[in-house]
C-alpha cells in the first residue's frame, strides 16, 4: 500500500504504555497533543506489541514478523525492514534513536539512507571519546526527544522537495531512569530526584522490586508520567513543524509505542520477558492523509504497522475493517537463567492465554491468568513457532561498542 502515501512518518516512544495516556482513560492529563491527534486518526483501544521488550518488539514493528523471524538467535536483525522495501520504491529513507538494542551493531541500519542511532561507532576516535566523556558527567543515558525532532527535520528540510520519504522516530524519554526535564521534574511530585538518585532507584526498582515502598512506587509513577507530558509535549512540537512545512497533510503519519512498562502489578518492575498487558498493551494511532476520525476497538498488533504501510509481514492493515473476533499474538525470549524458555500469549477481544514451552523438555505449561477456552489455539500457534524457531541459525557474535556497554547499563539493562 505504500505508493498511496506521499510519506511516511512513523513515530514510536519507547516504553509508553497505553493506560496511562489521558486519551486511553488516564485519570492525569498526560497526553494533550495525542489527545488531539486521536481527534483526526484511527486510534487503536486495543494495540498489543509483539514483544514485551525493545529487542524484540522493535524488530517486529519494522518488518511485521515475529520476533523469532525478524531477528536471529542473536539478536540481529534477519528479515526486510520497512526501510528496505521503502527505499526499493524510491523513497528516501531515515531513522533517528538512541537506542543501543536497535543500533547499526544489530544491523538496524540497513536500507536507510541516514542513520543516526546516537552513538558514534565509525567516526573519529578522538571525537568519540569525547562525547563518551560528556555523556558521563551530564549522566546522560540517551538522546531527548528534543534532540531527535531537530536531527530529523534537519534531514527532511535537506531533501528534494518533490522526493518521497521515509522517516522513523524513536524517543526513548519515556524509557527509565525516569528523569523528567526542567519544569517536567516537579509536575507530578514535589519530590524532585538527581539524575543518579533517579538512576539508583531504578535499578534498584528493577534488581529487588520487593524492596520498593509505596512512596517510592508513586514516585516511580510521578516520574514516568512527567516523562510521557514531556515526550508529549516534544511529540506536538515535531508535528507542528511538520505542519508548518505542509509536509503532515500529505503523509501518512502512524504513532505507537514498542512495549510499556510495569509498576509491581505482577512482582517486577521495567519490561522484563513477561507478556502481561502493563508491557504489550500500547498506544497506536494511524493519520492517513488528510485525517481521519475513528476509535477503533478491535485487538491489532504492532506488527500491522509493516502491513499497512507497506503490504508486508504477518499483519493486517490497519486502513481495513478488524476482524472482532481477531487473535493477537505475542511472544518473548526468556534471558539468564529462563534462556531456555519461550513465552507466548493469545488475545481476543475480552480473553487472555499465557504459556511457557521449555525448549530443552517440549513442554508447554500454562499461566495462572489464562483462559481455558483460548489453549488449544494457543498451542497449535505454538507449536507453528517452534517449527520456525528449528529453522533460525545461530548468527555471528557481534562486537559490541564500550559505549553500547555503557548505555546499557545506565539504561538498567545489565
């Protein structure tokens, strides 16, 4: 579908989950500018990623395959992007993020034209070094969003105005630490927190959930929802200046998140391999040319985005009629000492099913929160993965950059 569009502008936060925007029925008004823009799109009530966590939610929402296709066992990227089958058709293409899970180390950067992921592996070494040092002591984990509408738009004002384009945007303001900016910091709490108390009681919040209090749990929440007004507020900038360019009235615009994040609902904090809907539930909003009213209640998936915008990968459009009666799958790779197991979840309009499969016994056994009636369906896709999953290589090592390493870790990952 993608010689429709004049553009396409795909913005997605990370770790925004869809309940606690104010458009989703938040009791906070978190959210004003995608408030407005739920009142000219197709706003999805129930959009589920297809991962809980970015290394494999993002690759599913750029090529609309599963996880276990569209990356390798090392987490690299494996299948077409939207970018490549974009950029195929004469569209010019480019990413901007700061993520180091989606980076050019993993092969992100194929079919882009500009990639700018915020790290600086093939510039100069000297140069390099010196911005890991600033990084340091501004204790700065990733760029603001700020940052990368500036970037951006600096690379749409250089193009060929009669060029169609391809831009994605990654903020990752929403992504812990939570360390709200300026006046963000004090918008929800008075309780203002140093980036390396913030930082200190992330981790902590992550590594032994059992030890945060209630004050700290809300200060937790005070926090992320300061950050969701701030990248809201960011969001509605970079819109306006596409406006002002006569560039959003002539793209197809799309806005959604790669996974949400946890509070203690289920024991643990962040987006750790679960699929419970605090992690996969997320805001997804699609503006076709010219604007289109619609709150659309049927269950889609990240992995539609690939489908709508360029007719690729598993997913539906989401310019078509949902199916009510739709299932939506998930799925997630566990780590560390559940390396061996697979996590995978079914929805439908008002039921749930969750399972584990232990890859080295077989075996499938299922949640506590799952409804019967959904297992068998559950277990034949299942079983439909597995038989995907036999056919995936090992891949290569990847040399991971000293300043992934470093990112990672102030990003709560390691």
């Amino acid at each position: 579908m993608s010689e429709c569009w004049e553009n396409v502008i795909l913005l997605s936060a990370d770790a925004l989950r869809a309940d606690h925007l104010s458009c989703y029925g938040y009791f906070r008004a978190t959210s004003p500018v995608l408030d407005e823009l739920a009142g000219e799109s197709i706003r999805f009530a129930n959009a589920y990623s297809a991962s809980s966590h970015t290394r494999e939610a993002v690759p599913a929402l750029l090529t609309g395959e599963y996880p276990d296709v569209a990356i390798d066992s090392k987490y690299r990227l494996a299948s077409e992007t939207l970018a490549e089958t974009l950029s195929d058709k004469g569209y010019a293409t480019a990413g901007f993020h700061s993520n180091p899970f989606v980076s050019r180390a993993y092969g992100f950067d194929r079919g882009f034209d500009h990639f700018d992921d915020d790290l600086h592996l093939g510039q100069h070494k000297l140069i390099a070094l010196a911005q890991r040092a600033l990084d340091k002591l501004r204790n700065r984990h990733y760029a603001r969003a700020e940052e990368i509408n500036e970037r951006s738009l600096s690379w749409v004002d250089s193009l060929d105005e009669e060029q169609p384009f391809f831009l994605w945007n990654h903020y990752m303001d929403t992504h812990g630490p939570y360390e709200p900016p300026g006046e963000f910091s004090t918008l929800y709490s008075d309780t203002g927190l140093s980036g390396r108390d913030a930082q200190s009681l992330y981790q902590r919040a992550i590594s032994a959930p059992e030890s945060i209090s209630e004050d700290e749990r809300q200060l937790l929440v005070d926090l992320y929802d300061a950050e969701i007004r701030y990248n809201d507020a960011k969001i509605g900038e970079f819109l306006g200046a596409l406006r002002e360019r006569e560039l959003l009235a002539e793209s197809l615009l799309i806005v959604t998140a790669d996974h949400g994040d946890a509070f203690g609902e289920h024991g643990y904090y962040e987006h750790p391999r679960y699929l419970h809907d605090e992690i996969t539930h997320v805001p997804l909003f699609v503006r076709p040319p010219g604007g289109e009213r619609e709150v659309e209640e049927g269950d889609v998936s990240t992995l539609d985005v690939a489908a709508t915008v360029g007719d690729v990968g598993d997913g539906v459009s989401l310019l078509d009629p949902i199916d009510g009666d739709r299932r939506v799958f998930s799925q997630a790779r566990g780590e560390n000492s559940d390396s061996h197991l697979r996590r995978y979840a079914v929805r439908t309009s008002e039921k749930v099913c969750f399972c584990e499969r232990d890859r080295e016994t077989g075996t499938i056994e299922f949640g506590g929160e799952s409804d019967r009636s959904l297992r068998s369906e559950l277990e034949a896709h299942v079983e439909e993965r597995v038989r995907v999953e036999n056919g995936d290589s090992a891949g290569s090592d990847e040399e991971v950059d000293e300043e992934i390493e470093r990112r990672l870790d102030a990003l709560g990952y390691k």
